[in-house]
C-alpha cells in the first residue's frame, strides 16, 4: 500500500513502519508522533500507541477533545512477511547459487583432473615412445671401421683371416631359400671390405663397431674344416612293405566311379596276394599276424615284447628287416678358432680392446626388434659375420670358403700364461679368444659352381 504525506503530499515509502493515524480531522506522522494539526494531548496519547510499531492497535478511546480514533492504516505486518519472505527467497537463491556454483567448480576440477590425466598419460606415452624410438635408433646405428691385430701393417704376401660384421637380413614371406642360393655366401665389397687389409696402422679404427666394420686377426695355428652330411638306417620287413603298397592302391582309389573303383580294389587284393606268395605262404602270413596281435595284447600287460622276439623264440627266424642306409640331410658346419693376443704397446691394446667388444656386442640379440613400436616383445635375430682367408689384397688361393656364420659361443681367458698379470693401464699380459662360429645354411653340390665356391678347394 502506497501512502502520501499528509500535508504535501509526498511519499511515505522510506518510513518504516509505513504508519500514519487519523483521529477525526487530525492527522499524526507515525514516525515523531507529531500532530500535524495538533490538538491538547493528541499527540503524547498517540505516542503511546505507536510505542510498539510491531503490533497495530485499535483502541475506542476518546481524545483530550472527545474525539475517536476512528483510523488506524498500518502495513507494517505485511511488509515485514514480504521482507521476510524476500530474504527467504534471495537465501534460497544464494544458496542454489552457491550449490551451482559448487557443482560447476566440481565440474571444472573433474575435468581439469580428466585433462591433467590425458595429460600426465600423453606424457607417459611420448616418454615410452620417445625412449622406443631413440632404442630403435640405436639399434640400426651403423659404425664402421677396421681393427687389426698384430698391428703391423700387413704386405702383398701376408695371410690373415678376415671377418666382416653385417646385419642379418629375414628370408623373407617365402620362409625358404632354394639350394644354391647366393644371398648366404660370403663375399666381400670390392671398395670397402676388400680393402680392409691395406689399411695402415694410424687408419685405424679407434671407436667400437657397431652393426658393421672389419676385424683382421692372424690365420690361428689349428686350422681345419669338416663337411658333413647325414645318414640314417631304416628297417621295413617284407609284411610291412606289402601293406603299405595295398594302402597306396586304396587312397589311390576314386570313389565317384563305382566301377573303376571295383576294378581298383580288386587290382589292390591281387597284388597284395602276389606280394604275400614271393614272401611266405598264406599260413606264415596268418601266423606272423596273429603273432603280432599277441605281442600287442602282450604289451598292455607290460610284456613288452615285438613279433621278431615271439617269432624267435617260436620258430628260431625272424623277419627280413630290409635295412637300407638312407640319406637324412645336409648338416651345418661349425668353425672354432683359439687365439692368443699379446699386446705390445698401447695402440695394440686399444685395438684388442676393441676387438673383444665387438665380438661381444654383434654376437648379443637386438632389442626392440630394430623397430620404433617393437616394445619389449621382440628381440632381432644377432649380426652376421662373413669369414674369409685371404692374402694380402686377394682371396686366399687354396684354403676353403665360407657361408655366411654366426658367432654362437665366445670365450675369452684374461691369464693366457696361467697367471693374473697385466701393464700399468690394466691390459692383461696375456689373452686367449676362443670363437665358435657356425654358418646359417648347409653346403650343397651346386655351391660349388658359382663363386666363390669354384676358387681353391671350395667349400
């Protein structure tokens, strides 16, 4: 309820409360009490009324002059419950603000944590990546070089034995190599390798070798090859080879042609009884197979006992076992070589060093498969080693050749002469190297025809 002033008519909204009497033609401000048209005690009486401004009063009393109170307009009530009911509400509205804000901050926090973790695992990930890569890097790092031993430098007329490091390289999706194959020989690079034995002596190397290189050690005084192919004895007695050949003639059998297979089968019984009469007769036959089935009974009660023995000890014979030695397959062929290193100054020890470490390094597995995603599942197969004699700059003119070796066992004693000794920088005095090396794929007839097979004695 909007009031006005009483005599100017001006707004009474700023009173509080919004109160204002009317005792007849008098009219009383409710917030002085002061008779704005004042009369005896008028305004001491309605001083009185308005002493609690919380609570209206309606009284019938008369005034000094005999005049009622006939108006009280009061709206101190309601504006208090619409203040209280406005505070309620703007609390309310506080606090679901503060609740949306709480839940918004929550929000925020979940996600910055949601983008720190990405953040934290992308991290990771570009770590482990990063690592995986730089692995991989390493392991298709090449360095080259060449190390020697004795250091001399080597002339026209000196035989050494020359070993080249190289990557293996995987036969590929066809998974097999054709005999006589030459990606498995070993040969040598006209410009590179084959000049490995006019290096001198301030040429060489003075790093290890990492997936290539060269290494120069003396012909070692044991030397000699072995070739080898092997041979199995195989047994089949005359029954044997008769039911086999009765089995070939059933599979060979065709089952869409009624006839024809008649005709087959009864082609497949006179032979097996052919082969039966050239043997033995119809009853030696049935009693070498019920000798069999009771050597099979025997057996299930641990007789342990063949056809052979029953008809030994039965008859005093046994069955012709046809033996025939029978080819089994090529072999592969090892190489061990024992050599003995004594230093003589401090180039040679560098370059004995250096010889061991490479020996060590590109006999061990490859990590990570030489791959930027290879992980820790994979190992790549170890690096190749291409043996060759030689003399000076040539191949040698007599001794054998080699395919293409692994190094499968080193052996390394650091007391040569049986007892610890060594020079002031800590090189032992004395050193044995013991290598076994054996080549990646067997030797065939057809080797020998393409080079370098058909030089010296060949393989």
């Amino acid at each position: 309820m909007s009031l006005t002033h009483p005599i100017d008519g001006r707004s009474l909204n700023y009173f509080n409360p919004k109160v204002y009497f009317s005792t007849g033609d008098d009219k009383y401000d409710a917030i002085t009490s002061e008779v704005l048209f004042p009369t005896d005690s008028t305004g001491d009486n309605l001083r009185a009324l308005v002493a609690d401004y919380n609570q209206v009063l309606v009284d019938d009393t008369s005034n000094a002059d005999g005049g009622e109170v006939t108006e009280i307009v009061t709206e101190t009530d309601n504006n208090n419950q619409q203040q209280q009911q406005n505070n309620n509400n703007q609390q309310q509205q506080q606090n679901n603000n503060n609740q949306q804000q709480q839940q918004n901050n929550n929000n925020n926090n979940s996600e910055k944590n949601e983008e720190n973790n990405k953040y934290a695992e992308g991290i990771k990930s570009g770590l482990k990546r990063s690592e995986a890569e730089r692995l991989a890097r390493y392991s298709r790092r090449r360095q080259s070089g060449v190390l020697r031993y004795p250091l001399e430098a080597m002339t026209e007329h000196t035989d050494y034995l020359q070993m080249d490091i190289e990557q293996y390289e995987p036969i590929g999706s066809s998974y097999v190599n054709a005999p006589g194959d030459d990606s498995r020989y070993a040969t040598g690079n006209p410009f590179t390798t084959n000049r490995a034995g006019r290096r001198p002596s301030d040429r060489l190397s003075t790093k290890p070798l990492i997936n290539a290189g060269t290494i120069l050690l003396p012909i070692p005084s044991d030397l000699s090859d072995s070739n080898n192919v092997r041979y199995d004895s195989s047994n089949m007695n005359g029954l044997a080879a008769a039911g086999v050949q009765a089995v070939e003639g059933i599979f060979q059998t065709s089952l869409f042609d009624a006839n024809q297979a008649k005709k087959n089968l009864d082609q497949v019984k006179t032979n097996l009884q052919g082969q039966i009469k050239a043997g033995t007769n119809e009853s030696q036959a049935l009693n070498v197979l019920n000798k069999f089935l009771a050597g099979e009974a025997a057996n299930i009660f641990g007789g342990n006992v063949n056809v052979n023995q029953l008809l030994a000890r039965g008859n005093g014979e046994i069955l012709n076992p046809n033996m025939e030695l029978l080819f089994g397959g090529p072999t592969l062929r090892n190489f061990r070589f024992s050599f003995k290193l004594t230093p003589r100054n401090q180039k040679e020890a560098q370059q004995v060093r250096l010889i061991i470490r490479a020996f060590k390094r590109n006999m061990a597995a490859r990590a990570l498969g030489g791959r930027a995603d290879g992980g820790n599942w994979y190992l790549s197969t170890p690096n190749i080693f291409k043996l060759r004699y030689r003399t000076g700059r040539k191949n040698h003119p007599f001794l054998h050749k080699f395919k293409q070796c692994f190094l499968s066992d080193m052996s390394t004693k650091y007391t040569g002469e049986g007892v610890y000794s060594t020079y002031d920088d800590g090189t032992p005095v004395s050193i044995l190297l013991d290598l076994s090396f054996k080549e990646i794929q067997p030797i065939y007839d057809i080797d020998y025809d393409n080079k370098p097979g058909t030089e010296a004695v060949g393989y």
